[in-house]
C-alpha cells in the first residue's frame, strides 16, 4: 500500500485529505499539535476504512519530530506522497504589516517554510526510492494577491511556493505541487478573521482536486484547486 505523511491532520483540510487516502487503501503518518484530536482522527480512519494510521502528535518546527514521522513512515513502507499542511497565521486575529509582531511573522516562517523544508530534507531518500514520490505543499491565494491584514502569512506561503517551484526542477523524478485550495470553513480562517460570518466550503470539498493531482500526476507547478475542479467537471 502507498503511503502519505500529512501535517495539520487531525482537522480541517489535513483530516478530510487523510479521510479520502484511508478510503483509497493508503497507509498514513499524522501530525499535529493537539494529542487527543489527531488520536480521535487516527482511530476513527483506522476502524473506518481498515488501513495503518500512525498519529504522531508534534510541533512541525522539531527536528526531533519531522525525523519520528519519516521513522514511521518507513517502518510503514516508505513515502509516496508528503503533504506538508500545518500551518501558522504570524497573528490571530490577522493584523496590518504595521501591527504584525516579528516574532509572529518568524513563527509563521518557521511552521509554513522551514518546517516543510526540513521534512521534505528528512524525506527525500524515501521519496526518490518510492515508484511515484510526490510532494504537496499546501498554499494559499493571498501567496498570490496583496489582501490586507495578510501580509505576513501570505509572505510565508510564497515563499514556500517557491521553494516547491525549485524542488520541482531540482528533483526531477518527483511530482512537486503547491496546491491553493481556495476558500474553506476551517478553524486556521475563524483565527484569522474571526468576524466573518460568510459561509465557505467545507474542506472535503476541495479534496477530489488533490485526488486529481495524483491520479493524472500533471507537472510540478502551482496550482489552484478550484481550476482543477472547474476542468474536472
């Protein structure tokens, strides 16, 4: 069975990717900060759908844990795919550049940029060997567009937007997306904009279009999940 690590898993996003994997027959390693959820959520996917989930509750930002969650990996089979989902605002609510504390801006860094590099460092052996080694890096349009109050985090996501676009070229043998998922009911946007009360999509929505970057595996490059779901209509 192939086998994925995703981040930012026991919610959101990660938790509604993880849930369709577990449905395909995948193997997953799971991260996240909140021990008893990320347990919930592997437990539930295991009696669920009958695949190995490891939940390995960490701070991305480790050393120590990124190593643990390709140790499990391995001892699952390998990597296929790394979705590297976990994500930090700098500020919650999100505020003006003016406003944004550095140290803020330096957590955000560290979780959306260097974080994902070094897993994908600790990863990359287990990658290169894997028949169809793939690598998501969750973005964000604001990496994209200049939205106020979304200075900091969207210099983060662009910055990983472009490491992704580098590991493209540099690893050839490897699928590399960054993947914008759009807008989605998630507790990363509540933080952010705590006073908007628009109804958005719920994650899983968004899913068949990570699907579809793994069954078609086009290209490395940025991509938006609405476009892939507008073309896959």
């Amino acid at each position: 069975m192939p086998v994925a690590i995703i981040t930012g898993a026991s919610k959101g996003l990660g938790r509604a990717l993880a849930e369709a994997l577990a449905a395909r027959g995948w193997d997953l390693v799971l991260d996240a900060r909140t021990a008893e959820v990320l347990r919930e959520t592997a437990a539930g996917l295991e009696a669920r759908h009958g695949t190995r989930v490891r939940a390995l509750p960490g701070d991305v930002t480790d050393a120590g844990h990124r190593a643990e969650l390709v140790a499990a990996a391995w001892k699952l089979g390998g990597v296929d795919l790394l979705v590297s989902n976990a994500s930090a605002l700098g500020a919650e609510p999100l505020v003006r550049l003016e406003g944004l504390p550095l140290e803020g801006l330096r957590r955000a860094l560290e979780v959306n940029v260097v974080a994902a590099l070094g897993l994908v460092q600790e990863a990359l052996p287990l990658l290169r060997a894997a028949e169809a080694g793939a690598v998501i890096a969750v973005s964000s349009d604001a990496a994209a567009e200049p939205y106020e109050t979304w200075g900091g985090y969207g210099a983060s996501k662009a910055a990983l937007d472009q490491l992704a676009a580098v590991l493209g070229e540099e690893e050839p043998g490897l699928r590399v997306w960054a993947v914008d998922p759009g807008d989605m009911a998630t507790d990363l946007y509540a933080a952010a904009v705590p006073d908007d009360d628009d109804p958005r999509p719920a994650p899983a929505g968004v899913v068949p279009a990570f699907l579809r970057l793994l069954d078609e595996r086009p290209a490395s490059g940025r991509y938006a999940a609405p476009s892939l779901l507008a073309e896959g209509r």
